[in-house]
C-alpha cells in the first residue's frame, strides 16, 4: 500500500507540536497552577511594593496617570516574573 501522507505535512505537523514538549503548569502542594497565574499573583505584589516606595518619594505626582501606570507596571512585573521563573 503506498504511502498517502505528504512529506511537507508531516514536517508542518512538527513544527506545529514542537512548543507542546513541556507543560506550563507548577506543582504546589499536589495542585497544579498554571505558571503565568503565579507570575500574576507575583506582579500584583510587586506592583503594590512598588506603589508604596514611589509614594514615599514622590514620584508618583508627576508620573501621570494612574490607570495607565498600574496595569502597565503589572504587565511588566508579570513577564519579567515568567521570564526568570518559569522560560
């Protein structure tokens, strides 16, 4: 029986399975987490560290904005936080 499978599908098969090789979920005790809840969970925490020390120095008077401040900050926290821990 001839083989009905096209060499150029199986390689784009491949390279679509390729980023499945490792599961994005931490185990804590016997539950599992997904890994960017734990860096959101982390960024929220750093971002209310880093509204108390920016309102002690003043910063945060001319800063601007707080509503595009505080979710950008969160943003950043978060993927620095996925990038150390969890790529």
């Amino acid at each position: 029986m001839k083989n009905i499978t096209h060499p150029s599908a199986l390689v784009i098969i491949c390279l679509a399975t390729a980023g499945c090789a490792r599961n994005p979920n931490v185990d804590i005790a016997g539950s599992y987490f997904p890994g960017w809840m734990l860096a959101l969970a982390g960024a929220v925490a750093a971002t209310g560290a880093a509204h108390q020390l920016l309102r002690r120095k003043g910063v945060m008077r001319a800063a601007g904005h707080p509503a595009l401040i505080y979710p950008s900050m969160v943003l950043l926290f978060t993927c620095f936080f996925w990038l150390c821990f969890f790529a």
